[in-house]
C-alpha cells in the first residue's frame, strides 16, 4: 500500500505541477490561476490535424473552437479540484488501474514490439506515406477470397497468369481489365487506381514499392483475390513531412504488427510464461472454488454488492508470486463499477479463475515494467494527464449537475400532456405471414389464400418461419417500417386483405391482413419512465448551462488570440 500512495504521489504531484504550476512557455489561455501553455495546445490539435510543423493554415474560428473545448474542460478540472474530488478513494482505486494499464502497454510496446518492429522499419513506413500512386489492375478472386466467385484458388491463378502472359506481350491493359477483372468498379474507373503508400492493400503496395512505371506486375495474392498490377504513375506529395506525433507512430507500430500475423501474439506469451515462471506465480484453484460457492449462495438472497462480503472474505487470496498477491477485495474493487454483469461470471469458477489470472498477468507484468522506469516515460504521464482531466470533470460534473438535478410527478405528467405528439404509437396492422423460400410454391399458396382456403391452415402447412407456424402465420400488430417491403404493401391493402408474395430477405412472404389500429398516444403508464428520462434530460441540460456560467466568473479566462494566430 505504502508503494502503491507513492507511486500515485509521484503521478498526481507531476500531473499538477504541470496543471497548475505551469511553467516558463507561453499560455495560449489564461484560466484561473492556471493556464493552457502552446505545447499543450498543439498536443490537442495533433488529435485533430496530425503532427505539422504549422497550423496556420487551419481556419481561426475552428482553432478558437478546439481552445474552447480546452478551456471548459480546465475550468471543470479546477473545480474538481476545489472539491478535493482527486481524494476519492474510487477515482484514486482507477486512476491506478489505468497506470498500470498504460504501463503494460508501455512494457509490451517494449519489449515485443519494438522487437518485432524496429524504429528504423517504422520511420521507413512513415516516410513511403508521402510517396503517391496512379495503377491500372486487374482483380480476379475466387471461393473463400473477400472478392468471391464460384471458381478455384487453382483456376484463379490460372487466369491471372494467363492475364499477365497477355498484358505483357503488349495487349491493351484497359481491353484485359473489362476482360477479366471482377471488380464492379471496373466497368466504370476502367481499372485505375489512385492511393499513397498506405491506403492499399500491403501485398499490392510492397509489390508496387520496387515497380518502374509502365512495368506490369507477376499475379499478386491477397485476401481479395489476385491482382495484375500497371504502374502508370509515381511522385512524391510536395512539402510532405512525416506526421510523427506519438498517437500515430504508435499506430504505425501496431500496423506493422498486425502485417507479421501471429508472431507478436506467439512472442508475449512466451515472454509472459517466462515472467511466470520467474516470479513464481501461482493461481489458488481451491480459494477460486471458495469464492464462486460463496457467490453462489450470496446470490440466492440478494443483490450482490462489494458489501455482501466480510472483511475475512475479501482476504482470501486468490494468487500470488514472489513479492504480491491477488485477494478477492482486490477483483471486487476492479469490478465495482460492472459488478451486476460480473457476478454471472464469478459464479463459474472456470470464468472466475479465467478473470483472476487476467488480472494477476497485469501485476506480473508491472512488476517487470518497474525495472524499465516507465513511471517517467511521458506517454504514460499524457495518458494520465488525459485520463484525470477527463474523469474528474466527469465526477465534478455529475457532483454539481447530475446528483443534484431533481424531477417531481407533478412536473413529469404536466411534460407528458404538454408534449403528447413525443409519445405516439404509429398506425399499425394485424398481420399473419407464411414465409416460404421457393418463388412457385409461394405463387400457388397464395392463389390459395385469395381462392378461400383457411390462412392459418395454410401457415401450419407451407410456412418456413419456425417462430410463427404454431400460430398459423400470426404475429401480432405491426407498424409500417418493421416488415421492410411487407409491411409497405400490406399498409398500402389495408385491413382484411390477403397480400404477396412479396420478396425478402428471407424468401418470399404471403400475408394476411387483419384489424387496424389508428394512430394514437400512449397511456401515460407506458411511458412515464421515457417521458420522466425526457424532463431529466432537459433539466440537466439547463442546470448545466447555468453551472458552466458560474464556473466562468469563477474562473476567468483570458485568451491569447496574437499566439493562436501563429500557431
């Protein structure tokens, strides 16, 4: 515990420094006593725009916009603060359980894939981006490729080659792609295709990469078939400069990965099964079993909450390694928020052993981060920084606004008789269906249907639809929109009326028409719940206002227009 309040110190006194000590760089906004620097603020436009070196070009008002939104959040923050809601025991219990999440995150990226995906490979990719492309191809597929068609992965080929065979002995290129290609848009661009490096499939682009211009590619496999491939044009983007902020290098890196297949997933595994090993964890099946009887018998008398167990309950240990343990409290905190959805879980001890492990791996995990200095790394800090700023406005907002918006009877049915066309039920129809998937049996049942024979009869004999065929075909009063083309033509009838057959999804539907009920305003009783929801909503939305209001002259701003403007 004594780690864990240091660890947390270390996190909240650095984020604050930063927040409210500032430092020497000019503020783009001054809030409070407080203020947004112009890192700070072109961190958030990098979300918007990319890493540039100039955003000038980026419309004023919308910059004022993005600085705005910054400034409503720090207000909030402030506030939070001012309510000490960064002492909350729940708000402390998640702001860990995301440090440590940043920190495997942090330790994977590390440790398997800056293994697999070097830096070199990655700034290598970066920089193809700004290299653009113009190609004519040919798109073959076959049974079980994206690009489906009825022949063989065998015969495909074959094609393909005998496509290349021609393109390159100086056939026309666009003749074989209306030829060959199964492309539906090749009709119409005649095969071209415009992207940067990036924007294409990798098998089509790495193929592309080492082409000349006018060269004509071998049959390129991909998931969507084989590809012949002209290279018409190639140039570099002018002014282009790799976008390297953080967030998307790191995409960069899980892109690259995701090219290698298995081998980063095959790579962790092993490396967490040797950490494993090393700590000696150790997973208490028989206190896992003790805890999933528990939940069992808690469950049969009450709504399980984190109180339904005692203090001796919460201490059983569920695993364990060299320096820490997992105990029952401990996943009781982890899922405090979800619990209602847990317990199905934790009453299987498989499941609940499946989550115990899941959780114990993160620790392991952390525990080998801590020998990295990840703490200081500053994409964790940001991920920190961003995680409380986001929360305690949540908190704040739900402390001040939410917790205190109220909403009486009285004002619900004066809403509900004020507001009566929010709470119409459509016109709707009487409907019984026989469902069948043959076009000529579904004509000859129908000419049954208008010749007399009973529907019902003719449901429980002809109809596919399991769901209705115990009910000869019925199934119950419908509106115009929830059969599709059903429902249009049976509205367009009227009631009383035999209809169809009618196409689907599903085959072909024949019907039977029945009352009509107009068009009418629900019981107050079926919607008091919407129609209280309803006045809640709008009432927040004013108490909202009015909070934000206040917050400004408590906290004033002052915005730095000259700064923004250079940007």
């Amino acid at each position: 515990m004594k780690k864990f309040c240091g660890i947390l110190l270390v996190v909240l006194i650095s984020v604050l420094f930063f927040q409210y000590c500032g430092s020497k760089e000019e503020n783009v906004a001054k809030v409070g006593k407080t203020g947004i620097t112009k890192s700070q603020y072109i961190n958030e436009l990098t979300k918007y725009y990319g890493q540039k070196p100039s955003y000038q070009d980026i419309d004023l008002e919308r910059k004022k916009n993005i600085l705005d939104s910054m400034i409503k959040r720090k207000v909030k923050l402030l506030e939070a603060y001012d309510n000490d809601l960064d002492e909350d025991k729940d708000f402390i219990t998640n702001l860990d359980m995301v440090k440590k999440r940043a920190m495997t995150d942090k330790y994977f990226e590390q440790v398997i894939v800056n293994t697999l995906v070097p830096p070199k490979t990655v700034d290598e990719y970066l920089q193809r981006q700004g290299v653009q492309f113009v190609t004519n191809h040919i798109q073959i597929g076959f049974k079980g490729s994206n690009l489906s068609n009825n022949r063989t992965r065998e015969e495909a080929k074959l094609l393909a080659d005998q496509a290349v065979k021609e393109a390159k002995s100086g056939q026309n290129f666009t003749d074989l792609v209306l030829k060959y290609s199964d492309d539906p848009s090749a009709k119409n661009n005649k095969g071209i295709l415009r992207f940067k490096w990036g924007e294409m499939l990798r098998p089509v682009q790495d193929v592309v990469w080492n082409m000349k211009v006018g060269e004509i590619s071998d049959a390129v496999e991909t998931p969507y078939g084989f590809y012949i491939i002209r290279l018409d044009d190639r140039r570099e983007t002018p002014n282009y400069k790799p976008d390297l902020s953080p967030d998307n290098v790191l995409r960069t890196k899980y892109t690259l990965l995701q090219a290698k297949g298995d081998s980063g997933r095959i790579m962790a595994n092993k490396h967490l099964a040797e950490l494993k090993e090393k700590y000696h964890m150790f997973i208490d099946t028989a206190n896992v079993k003790t805890v999933s009887t528990l939940v069992n018998e808690k469950i049969k008398n009450e709504a399980v909450t984190v109180e339904s167990f005692d203090a001796q309950q919460k201490k059983l240990v569920l695993a364990k390694w060299n320096g820490g343990s997992l105990t029952w409290g401990f996943m009781l905190d982890a899922f405090k928020d979800r619990l209602t959805r847990a317990v199905g879980r934790f009453r299987q001890a498989n499941l609940l052993q499946q989550d115990v492990e899941q959780y114990a791996n993160q620790e392991i995990l952390v525990k080998a981060a801590s020998k990295y200095d990840l703490e200081d790394d500053p994409d964790i800090k940001r991920q920190l920084s961003g995680y409380m700023e986001d929360r305690l406005s949540q908190l704040v907002e739900k402390k001040e606004v939410a917790d205190k918006t109220t909403v009486s009877d009285e004002e619900v049915q004066k809403y509900y008789e004020a507001n009566t066309n929010k709470f119409m039920k459509e016109e709707e129809l009487e409907i019984w269906q026989i469902s069948v998937k043959d076009e000529n049996l579904a004509k000859k049942v129908a000419a049954k249907a208008r010749a007399g024979s009973e529907f019902t009869a003719l449901a429980k004999k002809y109809s596919e639809d399991k769901t209705s065929v115990n009910k000869g075909g019925y199934i119950g009063f419908r509106s115009i929109n929830s059969l599709g083309p059903v429902g249009q033509e049976a509205f367009s009838l009227g009631p009383n009326k035999i209809g169809g057959p009618v196409k689907n999804r599903s085959g072909w539907m024949i019907f039977k028409t029945g009352k009509k009920n107009e068009k009418s305003v629900r019981p107050f009783k079926d919607v008091e719940n919407q129609a209280r929801n309803m006045v809640r909503s709008e009432r927040i939305k004013e108490n909202r206002a009015a909070w934000e209001k206040n917050l400004e002259q408590k906290y004033p701003v002052t915005t730095n227009e000259e700064l923004l403007k250079q940007i």
